[in-house]
C-alpha cells in the first residue's frame, strides 16, 4: 500500500509540471500576441498612408507629401482602446505613459523605477512581492511574474536574467513616461 504522502507528492509533482507546460504556452502566446499586434498595427498604418496619398488632393500638395507620425495614427487606436478593460496591457511606444497600465502595473513599474533611479539591480517577483507588502505564497508570486512576463512581452520591462526584471531601456530612458 502506497503512503499518503509518496501520493500526495506525487500529485504535487504533476500539477507542478501541468503549471510549467502551461506557462511556457502562455509565454509563447504573450510572445506570439506582441508580434501580431505589432503587425496589425503596421497594416493600420499602411492602409492609412494610402488613403491620405488616395484621398482627393485639397490643392495644396505640401500636406498630401508630409506623411503622419505612426505614433501619431497609434494615439487613435490608444483612445479607442481606453474603453476596453485595463487589465489590457498595450505595447509600448515612445510617448505612451504609464496611466494607460492599470493600477498594478503601474506599480510594478514604479518599484523598478525606484530601484534604476537609486541605482540597484533587477528584482524577481519574490521581492517585489516582498516589498509590496504582500504575503510571499506562491499564488502571489506568480501573479506577479505573470504580469511582469506581460510586461515584457509588450516592451515594458526587461528581463536580463531568468526572473530578474527592470524597465526596458527604452522607457527607462528620456521621455520614458511616468
């Protein structure tokens, strides 16, 4: 007769692997999602640049050759997108600030902010966790490495090492937002 014990460790174990398959999906689908957005976004603006060089020419050809900004045309695409729920995470792009991320990412961002303006390296969802006040189980910690991991995948954050994240150069740079 097997013990309680070698069972339950063995359903322990199970489940651990069924949780890290799918998070790998997971991770592949955030990855696989950032590079269609980032596609669909270029068709946008393709399809925007034809119809202002098809658009009936107004008589004053200097406006028909200045082509918008992309940031631009994506500002419209950001107004629209503000009615959807905030825990959409919209890929990063230079002007877009901080308040377009719900509450909790937002203070992710702020954490990692602190810890680049002071100075100090990376931190893994445990200190943030840590840090944030919360109990460190590992239900919380992987709620936060899971929006951290969006984060990323949408150009957010960084992730130096293995479950070490800070701001991504580009937003922790001038103009980065906040």
């Amino acid at each position: 007769m097997p013990s309680v014990v070698g069972l339950l460790e063995q359903h322990e174990l199970a489940a651990r692997r069924r949780v890290d398959g799918l998070r790998e999906e997971a991770d592949r689908i955030q990855a696989e999602l950032a590079a269609a957005e980032r596609e669909w976004q270029e068709w946008a603006i393709a399809r925007r640049r034809v119809d202002a060089v098809l658009a009936p020419d107004s008589g004053d050809t200097a406006v028909t050759e200045v082509t918008p900004d992309p940031r631009d045309a994506d500002a419209q695409s950001a107004a629209r997108d503000a009615v959807k729920p905030k825990s959409q995470v919209p890929v990063w792009r230079e002007g877009l600030a901080w308040s377009a991320l719900s509450v909790d990412y937002q203070r992710i961002l702020r954490a990692l902010a602190d810890r680049l303006r002071l100075g100090q390296g990376p931190l893994t969802c445990q200190e943030m966790t840590a840090g944030f006040g919360m109990d460190v189980v590992p239900a919380r910690v992987e709620a936060l490495r899971s929006k951290a991991k969006r984060l990323v995948a949408r150009g957010w954050l960084a992730e130096p090492a293995p479950g070490r994240f800070t701001l991504a150069q580009a937003v922790a740079g001038p103009g980065g937002g906040s």
